[in-house]
C-alpha cells in the first residue's frame, strides 16, 4: 500500500510543480518498488512531472512510452488548470 501512497503524493507535488519533495518521493518509491513490484509506478512519477527518467524503464507501456507519458502529464495539467481556475 505505500507505493501506492507515495504515488498519490508524487502526483500532488507534481500538480503543486514542487521538485524537492517530487525527488524525495521518487528516492523512497525506487528503494520501495525495487523487488520489481510496482516498480511502473517511477515511471509514471517521472511521467507525471515531465521529468526524464532517470534509467531505462522496465515497464512494457502497451501503446508505448510517449503516449502514456503524455497522458500521465495530462492529468497532472489538468489538475493544474482547474485549481487555478478555483482560485
């Protein structure tokens, strides 16, 4: 269940464009994930900050890397968007 935490938490640093806490989320979601479970899930931080991935991924994206990466970024502008529309 923590992976699946500090995901939710990846994707409000993301949203929020905060790099120091995002590079300490991604450090504890690699030493958690490194049995291989979950291990996409660095990815899809990577993806949703629209940083680059820091070794090649493990994960087979089913239509590929830049299309999820994309989508996965796309939330996290969305997001973006409609907190600040809120405001």
């Amino acid at each position: 269940m923590t992976p699946t935490l500090e995901l939710a938490c990846a994707f409000h640093q993301a949203v929020l464009d905060d790099h120091d806490a995002l590079t300490a989320t991604i450090a504890r979601l690699r030493s958690q994930t490194r049995d291989g479970t979950y291990a996409y899930y660095v990815d899809i931080a990577h993806f949703m900050a629209g940083m680059p991935l820091e070794e090649p991924s493990r994960a087979r994206w089913i239509d590929g890397g830049h299309p999820t990466r994309r989508r996965w970024h796309d939330l996290v502008t969305a997001r973006r968007t409609h907190l600040r529309a809120a405001h």
